[in-house]
C-alpha cells in the first residue's frame, strides 16, 4: 500500500481512514483488523491524539518485526501490514498501511471490528453476516429456507408474477413456472430459498408481518390490518388501507370540473411502501409498522441502514446503492415495481415537494429505519395556493367573510383580493391553520384547543384567534362548556 506525505496526514488528522497512536498496544490491532473490514487506512505510530510527537516513543532493532508478527498471529485471516519509518520533528515514527481486504470480515481474537469516521466499533452478528455476503456478492434472501419448501409457495401467484415481467419485457416466458424460479436462482438446488418464500408464500407467512394502524392519539387506535402474506400482496393491502383513512382536496383549477388529489402524495406512499418491503431486515423478530395520525404517517422498519450508509449521505445524495435483499429486489425490478435501485429517497423528496407538502424526516430509531410523511402544506409567505372545498354548504355567502376576516393572517389586502377572485364559486381561500382547525373539528367535534395546538405546532393562543374567526364567519360554533362541550360545523354564516 503506498503511503503518502507523512506531514500530509499528519496534519489531515484523525478521521475514517487514518488514526494516531503514541505507542502500539492491543488497541492498534483493533484499528488494523478496523480498517481491513472496511475502506483500508494509515496508523501512525509516535504520535499523539492532538497530532503532537509523542517523545517517548522509542524503536529498538526488532520492533517493528515484532509488531508484524503479532499483528499476523492474533488476525483471522492473517493480515501483514505494509510498514514505513520516517523521521519527524527529529523524532522516528511508524505508519502502518492497511488495504482493504478482499475476503471479509476479519477478527483478532475472535472479534471482529469496523471503522465508523474516528473511532473502531465492534460488529454484532448480523453485521458480521451482512459484511460476508457482500464480500461473496450475495445476500440472504438467496440462501435455502429450512423450515420451507415449494409446497409452502403459491403457483398462482408465481403465474401472476411471470405474466408481470412478460407485460414488462414484452417478451413470452415458455418455462414452467417453478423452472423460471430456478432460472432466477429463487429456487436453488431444488430447495426454495428464503426470497422465494417471502415473495410467494401461498397463505400464512411467518416473517412478513406487517400492522398499519389509524390513531386519534399516540395510544388510541380506531382501526387497524394485520398482515402476514406474501409481499406483493402485502403492498397492495397496505395502499388500500392508508387511502381509505387519507381526505380528499378538491383544488380548483378554473376548468369547468375541479380536480381531486388526497391530502398526501399517493406516489410518496407508494415509493416508501415499497422501499420498506424490499429493504427490510427479514432477519429481525420484529415486525414492520406504520401508523397513521392526524397530521402525519409514520413507517418504522427493523434493521438499520444497510452497508454503512448514513442519513446525511440520504440526503446529500452521496452514496451508492447497497441491497440488503439482492433476490428480493431483482424480483420486484424484473415486474416493473422498482424503476432503478437507489433512488427512492430522492423520488420521494421529489414528489413531495411537488404536492406541496413538508419534506419527509428519515431517522435511525430503536434499532430500525423510520420515515414520517407530513400532511402540513409548505409555507410561501401568503394563503396556500391549494384551495379546499370544504363542503358543499361553504360556498357563495360566506366566500366574502372568509376571504376578509380570514385574510388578515396573511394580509388584509390579500384577503380581499383572494376573497373577491373566487369567493363567488368556492367560499374563498382561508389562511392554512384555519383550514386545518375546521377539517380537525369536522372529523373530531370533542377535539381541544391543545389538542389542536400540539397538531398545528403552534400556541393555544394562535389556535384560539383562528377559532374566534371562523366562528365569527359562521363556520362553527360551540356547544356546552369546556370539559363537556362540542364543537358544531355550519353549513353558513348566520
């Protein structure tokens, strides 16, 4: 391994590929075997954590050959690291140059570590597999199913599947269908695969549960699915379910007939339904979920990002592709359901954008991946540009009200304007909170005014000042007291 300017690295400091060490100890062993299981590295021996000569670093004449050896004996596979003294600052120093290995991972006593920015981690069991596939270009769902066999799978739906890549490729497939399997290498030396299993179990799967539920609050839940079938069937089952809890907008367009779209981008949903399907851990005894509230959806994935990706490198687009499920994933690129690996994360941003929603928030939690789709609109400076129909009844005799008392949120001369432009046909636009607060209200009339300030994020003040208006404006009223009263939607001002 050629290693570069010393002074150069020296002063690049401590980082994911160099590391300084004052003298060698077990520790540097660690970094060796660290470095190996991942990008390769430089460990500078001599010198101190702050970059400064360690002066008591000395090198008798079998030092560094003893130093070789020990790294070679106590390494599994043996690993001989390329060697260089130099002289600096009028002291001798050693730096050890570590490629990255081929064949991974690598231990020392029995323990295997990798190297996160700075420092060394020691890998858990399902790392140290995960690091193996990669090293021979599998992964686990291509390994044989113990507990299964072809019995356990679905010819129908194999069938389905077959029909798919044939609209998909336009091209006739004249294989049988467990002979295309074989073809595929979903079915190996005769012995169904755990991909194969999960892709087309014929009833009950037993590590492909998935629970999607609908939530008033963080602990009341009104409706919920269970699922644990295949996993095409599983993305279809779960869009159904989340459209049916979803409100539609009706958006005026000036056409003759308004369009309709749902209050969150479907193409969203079904871009993370899928990346959750395909990218998850199947290893992992705990189950996929999403949940469904008020303001926001949330899908939680077992397993962390795969192949030490991280959510900046999501964001800043600075990463390649690494498929945790290779099978799993051919199959649903071969049926047309995944366009191009890694680019969901973009195409979600994307879309969201567009519908005019919040950006999306991805995070690593309790051990697994989790992604919150917002329902809140993005803020331009004045009223939302979508308009809502609220209902039939929030039409021509309160499009002027709303326009003028509501307005005043975002400027009172915008609201006149807005209110005169399409008050006439559709109620007019009112500011985005108090949209929220009458569609809030609509579908739960016992609602609270913190109950509604914890779901617009905002204070009981600014919640109580848009009630006062869309009250003022005949849109609600309340009935009873504040502990057992109720709120009523208006058809009209009175």
């Amino acid at each position: 391994m050629k290693i570069p300017n010393i002074i150069e690295l020296i002063e690049k400091g401590e980082g994911e590929t160099v590391e300084f060490k004052r003298s060698f100890n077990s520790e540097t062993i660690e970094t060796v075997v660290a470095f190996a299981n991942s990008k390769g590295g430089f460990i500078i021996l001599g010198i101190e954590d702050n970059g400064n000569i360690n002066e008591q670093f000395v090198l008798g004449d079998e030092t560094v050959q003893h130093w070789i050896n020990e790294i070679k004996n106590k390494t599994q596979p043996s690993i001989i690291p390329d060697v260089e003294i130099f002289k600096y600052d009028e002291k001798m120093i050693v730096v050890l140059g570590i490629d990255e290995f081929p064949i991974k991972p690598i231990s020392v006593k029995g323990r295997y570590y990798k190297r996160v920015k700075n420092s060394n981690h020691q890998m858990n069991l399902t790392e140290i597999s995960n690091l193996y596939l990669k090293t021979i270009n599998s992964s686990w769902d291509f390994y044989p199913d113990p507990n299964h066999t072809v019995e356990n799978i679905s010819e129908e739906k194999i069938k389905r599947f077959i029909k798919n890549i044939e609209k998909q490729k336009q091209n006739e497939i004249t294989l049988s269908p467990y002979e295309f399997l074989a073809k595929l290498e979903f079915i190996r030396n005769k012995e169904l695969t755990f991909g194969a299993y999960l892709l087309f179990a014929k009833d009950y799967c037993s590590i492909s549960d998935v629970q999607v539920g609908r939530f008033k609050s963080e602990i009341t839940i009104i409706d919920s699915i269970s699922l644990d079938t295949d996993l095409f069937s599983e993305i279809d089952e779960i869009i159904v379910f989340i459209k049916k809890h979803l409100m539609v907008e009706f958006i005026i367009t000036g056409e003759p007939q308004h369009q309709e779209r749902f209050d969150y981008p479907l193409d969203a949903i079904r871009e993370i339904v899928v990346n959750m399907i395909v990218h998850r851990d199947y290893r992992d005894s705990d189950g996929s979920i999403i949940k469904i509230y008020d303001n926001r959806i949330e899908f939680y994935n077992p397993g962390n990002l795969y192949g030490n990706i991280t959510i900046d490198d999501l964001l800043s687009d600075n990463y390649s592709s690494k498929i945790r499920n290779k099978l799993i994933a051919k199959a649903f690129k071969e049926s047309g359901i995944i366009e191009k690996y890694g680019t969901g994360i973009r195409r979600i941003i994307s879309i969201c954008k567009n519908h005019g929603v919040l950006s999306p928030r991805f995070e690593e939690t309790s051990n697994g991946f989790k992604v919150t789709l917002f329902k809140e609109k993005l803020k331009n400076g004045v009223a939302d540009k979508v308009t809502y129909k609220v209902t039939n009844d929030v039409g021509n005799d309160v499009g002027n009200d709303v326009g003028n008392d509501v307005g005043n949120d975002v400027g009172k001369d915008v609201g006149k304007d807005v209110g005169k432009d399409v008050g006439k046909d559709v109620g007019k636009e009112i500011s985005s909170n108090s949209r929220k607060i009458y569609f809030e209200i609509k579908e739960n009339p016992q609602i609270t005014i913190p109950d509604l300030s914890s779901i617009l994020n905002v204070t009981n003040r600014t919640v109580e000042r848009q009630i006062s208006k869309l009250k003022e404006i005949g849109l609600i009223k309340r009935e009873g007291g504040r502990k057992k009263g109720y709120w009523i939607v208006q058809s009209s001002k009175k």
